[in-house]
C-alpha cells in the first residue's frame, strides 16, 4: 500500500488550477476535488465549437487531459508533480449541450507512472450524456526546478 502523504490536495490543486491559461480561456472551473478524483464543469460556449457546432474534439480533449491530471496530484507528494505522456481519446456523441461535466479518476496509481481515466458528459434537460472517455498515462516528476508547483 501506498503511504505518500499528500498533503493538502485540495488547496494545491485549486492554486494550480487558477494558474493555467488554457482552462480560464476555456471558461472552464474546477468543480470537485476529492481522493483520486477530479472533476471540472463549463458552460457551452459558441466561440469553443466545431463546424457543426458541437463542442470541439480539442477543447473536450482538453477538459479530460486537464482532470486526469489533477486526479492524478491528489495521489502524490507535495513536492512532486506531473507531466501527462500519453493519452488516448474516444469521443462517442456529438459535444451538444448546455453545460458539461468532466470527471477524471485514477486507475492505477504509481509511484512513477499513474493511469487515470476520464469520462466526460453533456448536460442539458434530462440526464447527463456521456459523450467521451479518456485514459491517460502521467509521468510523477521529482527535483526538475522547471516543473515546479
């Protein structure tokens, strides 16, 4: 069993979070934080949409990258990081709705690799729509000053 004490996740993740371009660019807010969970939520947006008008691959990509990621900091030390090294998308329903949800949990923790998966939802009326999924590989980063929290 893994004895890593993580420290306050919580309050790093949300500093973290408030500091990336890309999820504040996307209107993107941290929702939930919890035990090997993330989960970030964020209103349609015209602006982020494909051709047809559904919410674009990239951005989708984006939002799952992201909570995987942050699941995946909950499981380490303070001082370390991480850095994503694979992931691979399936996107399975048109990106339409009103809002989305995207959840990210860990896998398989690791104290040198972490898979995590993540599944990502349209929401409208009615029940929340899975539209994608996610598995991710990250990479648990140690003593490098340029990858620093």
């Amino acid at each position: 069993m893994d004895m890593t004490d993580t420290g306050d996740f919580r309050e790093r993740i949300r500093r973290s979070f408030a500091s990336q371009g890309a999820m504040g660019m996307l209107g993107a807010e941290l929702a939930q934080v919890g035990p090997s969970m993330v989960e970030v939520e964020m209103a349609f947006d015209p602006k982020l949409t494909q051709q047809h008008g559904f919410l674009h691959a990239g951005v989708i990509s984006a939002a799952l990258e992201t909570t995987c990621t942050y699941a995946a900091y909950t499981t380490i030390a303070p001082e370390e990081s991480v850095l994503t090294i694979e992931f691979k998308v399936n996107l399975m329903s048109p990106g339409r709705g009103e809002r989305f949800l995207f959840r990210g949990e860990i896998t398989k923790p690791g104290s040198t690799i972490i898979v995590a998966d993540g599944r990502g939802y349209a929401i409208s009326d009615g029940p929340a729509k899975l539209i994608a999924s996610m598995t991710s590989t990250m990479m648990i980063i140690r003593g490098r000053q340029d990858v620093v929290e």
